[in-house]
C-alpha cells in the first residue's frame, strides 16, 4: 500500500496519477478502485470507517490512500471539529508504519518520506 499526505490542493492525485500510474480513483470513499482520493472524508463521513478501511487495506494491498493534511492551521473549535481532525492524524500515522511507501507533495511535487 501507498499512502500519499500533503495539504488540501497541492496535486496529490495528479501525482499519483503522473508518477505512481493510477488510472481510477474512488472519490471520497471505499469503493472498488485501488485508489482512494480523500480518506479524509472517509473519516468523516463513513458510520465505521474503521474496519472498512481495514477490509479495505486488505482487498487492495497494493492500493493508494491519498489524504490531506489537516492537523495544521488553526485549531477547529467545535469539538466534533478536532475530534475529526485527531483521527485523521492518528489514522495517518498508523497507515504510513504498515505502508511500503509514503509520500508528502507540495506545489504537485512528491517527496518520498518512507
């Protein structure tokens, strides 16, 4: 699996499509594509999203999950808000340990991190 991070706009998936060869995507879900764009919404949005990304992980080992960056800025002041943003965080960080390679893009650059 390949996790790709990097802020809201930045041409993340222009990059995995350019440099990693993606040619489908699901958009803001689970679906059946290799590739999921938004895993933030995911976590937002799916009642138990958490073992749906783990059957997930497991139906496409060499899937793509691109999610942006949202523990940066200001901190959200609902609760609900930060709540949100902490998963994603954590989430992240788990996914990036398990994962063959990691990527951060600014600007439509990748980094390669792992």
């Amino acid at each position: 699996m390949v996790l790709i991070v990097g802020g809201m706009a930045q041409g993340k998936l222009d990059f995995a499509r350019r440099d990693l060869g993606v040619t489908s995507w699901s958009e803001g879900a689970l679906g059946d594509a290799d590739c999921v764009h938004g895993l933030q919404q995911v976590i937002r949005n799916m009642p138990d999203w958490q073992a749906a990304l783990d059957a997930w992980c497991v139906a496409h080992p060499n899937g793509v999950l691109i999610c942006d960056e949202v523990g940066c800025g200001v901190t959200p002041l609902d609760r609900e808000d930060r709540e949100w943003r902490e998963q994603v965080g954590r989430t992240c960080c788990r996914l990036a340990a398990e994962a063959e390679a990691v990527y951060r893009v600014c600007c439509g650059v990748g980094v390669q991190i792992k």
